[in-house]
C-alpha cells in the first residue's frame, strides 16, 4: 500500500482491495491455490450480505422519521466503542449526530470535590509553632446596613421621630418575642428592658424627649416586623430560590481559603449582626446592645506573600494587617458586651479543626493507658491527713466521674456559672439516711445541672469516702463559701499536667464520654429495622449526654412537633381499626367506604389514606392492614425518640466528646446505615 493510503478513508480502502481481488480472479481464476479463491469467494459473498443489510437498517432508520431521534442517539452511543477496531490513521466519517447531554457541574461542587480530594491527615507535619506556610483568602463579610423602615415609636401616646441609628436599636427590641424566654418571664424581662433601655437613651442622647421605658409603645413596630415576616414566609418558591442563589453568590467570595496551596471552607464568613444580646438563663447582660461591628475593629491574618483582601465597606479599611503561623484564625475582633475575642475560623471540615479532633480523641486514648494509675493516686488522698490533698484529691474524683467542667472565677457582670472548683456550700445536699450526694447549681451556659449521685450505691467505699468529705468541707461554713477552699483552678490544672503531658478536665469528659458510650452501645440482630437500631443508638448516646450534663430548653416548636407526631399516631390506629372493620365486610361480601374523589387538602388526603379508589379483594385490606401496622411501629418509634431527647441535646456529645470511630465501628458491625447516626456535616467534620 502506497503512503498516499495513510489520507484515505476507511471506506475507500475497503473498495479498492475489493476491486483488486476482482480484477485479478477475472484475469486468471485458475492462478493461486483453490482454497484460498474459495475463502476470496466466501468472504466476497458476505461482504456482498453485510453492504445489503447495511442498506436495509438505512432505510428503516430514514422509514422511522422524528419519532425515533432518540432512540437512534441511544443506540449511536451504545454502538460507539466498536469504532475502536478501527485504524488510527482513519478520518472519521462527517456525522450530524449529536452525542449525550454533559451537565455543566456548578462551582460549589466543584470545590467541594477539590476539598475532599486533599487528605490532609496524611499530609506531612509541620513544627508546632507553625500551623500554616502559606494563607490567602478573601477577608470578611458584612451584613449589610441598615434601611429605614419609617415606622415610628409611640412615647406617652405621641409618634416620635427617629434617627436612623435610633430606629434600628427600637426595631431590634420589637423583633424580641413578648413569649419568649427573655420577655415571658417577669425576673428575666425587668434585666432585659433595664440593659436594653440604658444603651437606648446612649443613642438617644440628653435631650431627648424619650425618657422612660414604662411611656415607650412598641406596638406600631412589632407590627412591622411580623408582616416582613409574613412576607418572607409567603414568597413563592421561585422568589425563594432566586434570593438564596443571590445570598450564596454574595457568601461564595468569603466561603474559601487557600492554606498551604489546598482549597479549604471557612466556617462563619459573616460579622456578627448588630442585636440585643440574649444570654441563657439569668444572664445580667440580657438586653444589652450589640454594636454594629467597622472595619477598622477587624485585624486580617494571611500570608506574608498573599494579596491583602479588599474591604467590602465602602470609605473604610481593615484595623491591622498580621502574619501569624502560629495560630489557625483567619479574622479577629472584640465584641462590646462581654469584651470577648470573636474569631473567623476555618470549618469544621477543614484540616485544622480535624488535626485538633485528631489529637484530642488520641489524647483521650493516651489516658487510658495513664487512668489505672491516676485513679489508685486519688483514691489513696481522699482520706489524707492534709486538707489540700484531700480536697485535690476529691475535686479529681468529681472530675473523672461525674464529668464536671474545672471552672473558673467569675466577675460580677459575668453569669453566676459554676464548675468544680468553683463549687459553693449552697450547691452541695449531703444525705446520710440515703448516702446520697445532690449538686444544684447552673453549668456551662446558664444551663442548670441538678443531679441526685447514690455514691453507696454506685461508687462503694470510694463513694462513701467522697460522701464524707464533701460533708466536712462544707460543715461550719456559710452558704456562699466555697467547698475547696484550699484550691484553686491553677493548682488543679497544675497537678493534671504532672499526671499526663496535656492532661486537663476535658480530657476526662471526653475520655468518660467516649468510653460511656463503647460500654453502653450493645450489638443488635441485624435483621431489625434501622430506625430500631437509630433508638438504641440514641439511648446510648443520651448516656453520654447525661453525665456530661448536655440539656437543652424544650421550645414551642419542639412541642407541637410531639403533639403533631403523636396526632399521626392515633390518626393511624384509627385507621388501623378502619381496616379490620373492611376486611370483616368484605369477607361477608360487603361494600366498603371508599376515598372520595378530588381531595385538595394534605389534611383530606391524609384523613383517607388507608381507603381504596375502588372495592377490595380480602388480600388488598388484609395487605393494607401489614401496611398500617408496620407505619404504626415507626411513627411509635419516632415519638419515642423525640419525646426521650427532648431535654437532652445529643448532638454536642456527637460532635465534641465522643470518639466517632467508636459509632463507626458500631455503625458497621451492627449494619446500620452512617447516615441514620452522622448527618453529612459531621461524616464531612470526620473523614478521617
């Protein structure tokens, strides 16, 4: 074959070996051997064959018209792979065919995948003093300004015009539900309209004709605030869709950071609000004002090299520039109210947060080597001749058991919050009758822990020691004094750092709450549903949940989502009774009620579930009646499981405490789905 071959089509060179066969049987049929003539023969005759089925299926196709387009591009696409038995030089044919639809994957996807693609647990280490060597992102987000509504305040019976500052600060009081926990109890509402009233005549100034909160109606702007409300409520769907793709395009310029050339999601992109400050429980700060936060409050930390990110605020700039490996925030600011520090970290999915979770739980395991040891040392102080060692000792009994936080001093503007060292005469019931130890006092975010420990009972001889010390350390002593008076959250922490390198308090909850739960997590039939082994899940974890004194307040929604659940509940053994009293009539050969036509309401079509559209067979009802019994069990079986959880808040042991390899490793043995247990932003939080 000549190289002017190499330029021909695969067609072209298929006829003309074809016209040279021919020519040379015409010329001399007898030259050659007879098999071969015979084989030239044969495969002459098919080729012959193959050119008149080829022409058939052409006409066929062109027979079929518009009504099999798509067909024909399925089998086009289907038929596609054998055009690899074709020559490499060969062109290919001009075609108008068009192949498969390519969706174009949106940006966030794509991002996302580039995240999951780095592993940065495999990623080489650096020194401790350097968490990063290069960081690039694009700064903060603000919320933005405020727009005058011209609603006005009533004072004494007469509107009252106001500043646009000022009439933001009122608007902020009316959005505060007159039910809510800051307004519907009389104790926290006079500490909430007393802070929220003196920042408001701040604003007001000397002059002004506001001078008392009892002549003050909001009435005209709470008005407001509930119909934009209702406004946001009623947008269609559309509207809906179109101001959160506008809000996540606005969000998207601030979600990412480059660290150490990997894309990473940055977790809260946006500057706090402006807004009153709520508090939990009895906070003395409740109403006090939130100030809108500047630019200039703001230090930005990136890499030396990185672009400075541009200030979004029109006329102001960023407060300080830093370059700091050794920290992992990527913004800082103080708030007013409790002149706290506020950060911008990266998310919880991200390889910083997951490196701290990494060695927090590797510390947790690290102290089950070390536990043995720590308790034979405690448990030797507590009848010490020294006061100090034996309140050490028992404040470290009260630590690893009971899982109670350290605590620190308070000052008189911050919440009363107590922790062990902190703990007052007030907070201790010491029942002999019962050798019963009772603590009332309000933990970690004013949240209450009131909890009733049988330390006979549960602890032995080691819980009547702990009974007795706690009796003489609060004998003869005022109620406001503290039960370790000899100690203090240094010393404790001092001597937590001798037993383990970087041993502290919470490397015993998260030690007590990761081993509660391996203890209290029993291996199931994996035949049962997985909603039964969700509950059994669920028990364990509320285990967890207890000693570490995770409580959350029930709220109304809360409330009517039991009521609404637990009206599905009856509404389907209703039913259920329905459809026994059917299938009786139809074995009697009886007419039953059927559905009604045209319903238009969810409530209607839910009411007549169970019905038919036309008369059953016995075996229809009798298949419905399964049907019914096993959606009565999972209904049974979510009520029970909110109405368990209600007080408890499962979540912060799942996401803080406890070692998710051990829910994994239950999930997997068990054959229950990671899903029922991890919601995507924890299996996102824990790839490890």
């Amino acid at each position: 074959m000549s190289d002017s071959d190499d330029d021909l089509p695969l067609s072209a060179l298929t006829k003309e070996v074809s016209s040279k066969k021919r020519k040379r049987e015409q010329a001399d049929p007898e030259d050659g051997d007879d098999e071969d003539f015979e084989v030239d023969k044969k495969k002459h005759k098919k080729d012959k064959k193959n050119k008149k089925d080829k022409k058939n299926k052409k006409d066929k196709k062109h027979k079929k018209g518009k009504k099999h387009k798509k067909e024909k591009k399925n089998k086009h696409s289907r038929d596609r792979p054998k055009s690899k038995t074709k020559p490499a030089n060969a062109k290919k044919s001009p075609s108008k065919k068009k192949g498969p639809t390519i969706k174009e994957m949106h940006a966030l996807k794509k991002l996302e995948m580039a995240m999951k693609a780095h592993k940065w647990w495999e990623a080489e280490k650096l020194n401790e003093d350097m968490k990063w060597r290069t960081l690039e992102h694009n700064g903060v987000m603000f919320p933005p300004p405020y727009e005058t509504h011209g609603v006005k305040l009533v004072y004494d019976g007469k509107d009252v015009d106001l500043t646009p500052e000022q009439e933001e600060i009122a608007t902020l009081y009316a959005a505060v539900p007159l039910d809510g926990p800051q307004l519907g109890d009389p104790k926290t509402a006079k500490v909430f309209n007393k802070n929220f009233f003196a920042d408001f005549k701040k604003a007001l100034g000397r002059n002004h004709v506001i001078k008392k909160f009892e002549f003050c109606d909001f009435s005209k702007l709470r008005t407001h605030v509930m119909a934009e409300r209702e406004a946001k409520k009623n947008l269609t769907k559309d509207q809906k869709e179109a101001k959160k793709a506008e809000d996540d395009a606005k969000r998207m310029v601030y979600s990412f950071a480059f660290v150490d050339g990997n894309i990473q999601k940055v977790g809260n992109v946006m500057v706090e609000p402006p807004g009153l400050f709520r508090g939990r429980g009895e906070h003395p700060k409740t109403g006090t004002l939130k100030k809108r936060v500047m630019p200039e409050q703001i230090t930005i930390n990136i890499g030396p090299d990185a672009p400075v990110p541009k200030c979004p605020v029109p006329g102001h700039n960023w407060g300080k520039i830093v370059h700091k490996h050794d920290v992992t925030w990527l913004a800082t600011w103080k708030e007013n109210v409790m002149d706290n520090t506020k950060y911008v970290w990266l998310a919880a999915s991200s390889g910083f947060k997951g490196l701290s979770d990494m060695e927090k739980y590797e510390k947790a395991r690290r102290l089950k080597k070390f536990i043995p040891k720590i308790r034979k040392d405690y448990e030797g102080n507590l009848v010490s001749r020294s006061i100090q060692k034996k309140q050490l000792a028992t404040a470290m009994w009260v630590i690893d058991r009971l899982a109670l936080r350290v605590g620190n001093e308070k000052d008189d503007d911050e919440a009363d919050t107590v922790g062990c060292c902190s703990l007052r005469v007030e907070h201790i019931t010491v029942d002999h009758e019962n050798n019963t130890l009772t603590m009332d006092f309000l933990g970690k975010d004013s949240m209450r822990h009131h909890q009733t420990y049988e330390l006979e009972k549960n602890y032995g001889e080691i819980g009547m020691k702990i009974l007795k010390n706690f009796d003489a350390f609060c004998k003869k002593k005022k109620p406001d004094t503290d039960v370790f008076d000899q100690l203090d959250v240094g010393t404790l922490n001092d001597h937590l750092k001798t037993l383990m390198p970087g041993l502290s308090a919470k490397v015993f909850r998260t030690y007590n709450a990761s081993s509660t739960l391996e203890e209290q997590l029993e291996d199931l039939d994996h035949d049962i549903p997985d909603q039964e082994k969700l509950l059994a899940y669920n028990s364990a974890n509320r285990k967890v949940a207890i000693l570490c004194n995770h409580q959350r307040t029930v709220s109304k929604a809360a409330e009517a989502s039991l009521d609404k659940l637990s009206g599905l509940v009856e509404l389907s053994k209703r039913q259920l009774e329905e459809l026994k009293s059917m299938r009786k009539r139809r074995k009697k050969g009886k007419d039953v009620k059927l559905k009604a036509e045209n319903l238009t309401t969810p409530e209607e079509k839910r009411e007549q579930a169970h019905l038919f559209l036309r008369q059953p067979s016995v075996e229809q009802v009798e298949k419905r009646i399964d049907m019914w019994l096993k959606k009565i069990d999972t209904q049974e079986l979510n009520l029970k499981n909110k109405d368990d959880n209600k007080t408890v808040a499962l979540g912060t042991s799942k996401i803080n405490y406890c070692d998710p390899r051990i829910s994994v490793a239950w999930a997997k043995r068990n054959e229950c789905p990671i899903e029922k247990i991890f919601p995507q932003a924890l299996r996102d939080k824990f790839p490890w």
